[in-house]
C-alpha cells in the first residue's frame, strides 16, 4: 500500500468518526479490529487455528456492536 492511499484511509476514518455516536464509533473500531486481524493473519499467505480463532472472536464483537447499534436506532412513527 502506498502512502496516499493510507493517507485516504485515515482521511476517510477521521470524517467517518466526526460527529458519528457512540454506537457507531464502537462499530468502526471494531471493523478496524477484524481488518487489522486478517492483515495479520494473512501475512505470511497462511492461516493458523489460532489466527482462525482470533478473527472469529473479532468478528463476532463486530457483529455484536453492529447489531447493537441497529437496535439502539430509533425510528420516528
């Protein structure tokens, strides 16, 4: 990866975390878990069980505060 596209990823990260609510910041940190989780896992082009483990566990604590999130919206009637 390149440094301008790392820069567009932090970029895009900060303004997605400007003004956004709890909820929602927790749901972003967790997606960037599960990634930072299957760049590492997949490093060395192999995944172990224990790495298997790892991402499965990230993604589920994404899943959780994704779903989370989606009940504490509330629509008006």
């Amino acid at each position: 990866m390149n440094g301008l596209n790392l820069i567009n990823i932090a970029l895009l990260y900060f303004q997605m975390n400007m003004g956004t609510s709890k909820d929602a910041k927790l749901v972003l940190a967790e997606g960037m878990d599960v990634m930072n989780s299957l760049v590492a896992a997949t490093k060395d082009k192999k995944i172990t069980n224990a790495e298997k483990k790892a991402l499965a566990k990230e993604l589920r604590q994404f899943s959780k505060a994704a779903i989370d999130m989606l009940d504490n919206i509330n629509l008006p009637d």
